[in-house]
C-alpha cells in the first residue's frame, strides 16, 4: 500500500532555488493542494461507518494499523472525520495536553478556578425532565414548576428552596456574590473547571468514525482517480503538470 504523497499529482514550477542555472529552470514538486474526500454516495451510507473512541495517545497512524493493518492509511481515518489540522482536530496526547493547558492558563492555581457552571438534571415527580443536565448557567440560577397530582397542588423550585437571594454582582464565568462578596450558589449548579474544561473538549475528539475495511478498495480506487489531471493548457500527463512562469512572460 503507498503512502498518503504518493498518491498526489506533481507540479513543475519555476525553481526559486538561489543556485538555479537559468529563468527557465523548473523543479518537480508534489501539488499539496489536491484534497481527497470521500464520495458523497458513501459518506451516505450509514453501514459504512462505525463509532470509535481514540485510546490514550494513539495518533491516526496507529489506529489506521490497528483498523486496516497498515500506519500509511492514516488518511483514510483523517478524511472519514474531514480533519485537516491534526493538531488542533486530532486529540492531544497526555504530554502535549499538560503543556497546552499549563501555556493558555499560566499556572496549577488558574486551571482549578470555575470556568463555568452547569445544571444537573431537575425531574418532576413522575420522572420526566424539567431541566436537562450540561445547561451553561449562572451559579445561583434557579427555575421553578408547578407540581399537580391528586395529593398536593405545590410549586417546586429547583434549589430546593423558594428563592435565592439577591443578586448582588456576576463575573465573566457567571459566579454571582451578594453585597458582601460571598458566592451565591445553587446547591444543584456544579462547577467546571478550567482543567475539567479543556479536558472534556480534548476527550470529544477521541469520539470519531471510522471507514469499514470491506469500502477501503473503493476508496482507494477514488483517491487515484481524483489526483488525476484532465487535460488543459498546462496538461504534461495524467500525474504532471506545468505552472506558470512569471519570468518568462516578464511579469
């Protein structure tokens, strides 16, 4: 199986070497702006596809091995997930997360401070949904519902209680302190951290797609076609062609 360039088209390009022997001297070079793509036919296929959970520090050569049996298919579990920037897309491993976060936050003390709150789940007395868990919410937020059953007609209040006090002042992070300075906060809200932050929105990367071996000839296959050039002005071959030459034409 070759490697993910191989498959790419070559330009020849004027060279830009400080050595050239001549204006007209050109280099052959790989054509980095073809971008394969799955067809929308199979992207359409939902048999197609699995759910997968990226383990520990694996990177998409090691789960392209462990899927397809072959490290250079890496592209294939990159082009199934559209990611283009496997640095900023693909999970950071245990090492690179710890000097990311250490490098946005500054210190151990920043990353335990509330980077927001959010709700638990609120359900009524048959068990159906109030409030949904994971809502961004102030800390002393409260809501309320009217309970009615053959027993007791009541309003039930998320806090628990019949209000919270006043609101005094709320920061940027939705902590809300009274006149004092003391947090007011609804027993129900939880806080998440900076590190807990940053941490969650890491692990969601883990959660991708994945190509099933039985579509990978026919992707493959795809993969030639498109690096394929069609004729034109600056046609060489099916795998090569020429660019324009400022130098030449003098421009």
């Amino acid at each position: 199986m070759s490697g993910y360039f191989s498959y790419f088209p070559d330009l020849y390009t004027p060279s830009r070497m400080s050595d050239r022997s001549s204006n007209d001297e050109f280099i052959r070079v790989k054509n980095i702006f073809r971008r394969p793509k799955l067809r929308e036919d199979i992207l359409s296929v939902t048999t197609a596809f699995e759910d997968y959970v990226v383990l520990g520090n694996d990177r998409p050569e090691q789960v392209a091995y462990r899927l397809y049996g072959d490290p250079r298919l890496d592209w294939i579990v990159l082009t199934a997930n559209n990611i283009t920037k496997v640095q900023d897309e693909w999970p950071l491993t245990d090492v690179e997360f710890r000097k990311f976060i250490l490098a946005k936050y500054g210190s151990e003390e920043k990353l335990q401070e509330t980077h927001h709150y959010l709700t638990n789940v609120f359900r009524d007395d048959k068990n159906r949904t109030v409030l949904p868990e994971g809502l961004i919410v102030d800390s002393d937020f409260n809501c309320s519902y009217l309970e009615r059953n053959k027993i007791r007609q009541t309003e039930v209040t998320y806090s628990g209680t019949t209000q919270l006090n006043t609101l005094s002042t709320v920061d940027n992070v939705g902590t809300v302190r009274d006149s004092n300075g003391n947090i007011i906060k609804n027993p129900k809200v939880f806080p998440v951290t900076h590190y807990e932050y940053e941490e969650n929105l890491n692990d969601a990367k883990r959660r991708i797609k994945i190509l099933k071996p039985d579509f990978l000839d026919i992707v493959i296959s795809d993969m030639v076609k498109i690096m394929k050039y069609k004729k034109s002005s600056d046609f060489m071959s099916k795998r090569v062609k020429m660019t324009f030459n400022p130098r030449l034409s003098g421009q």
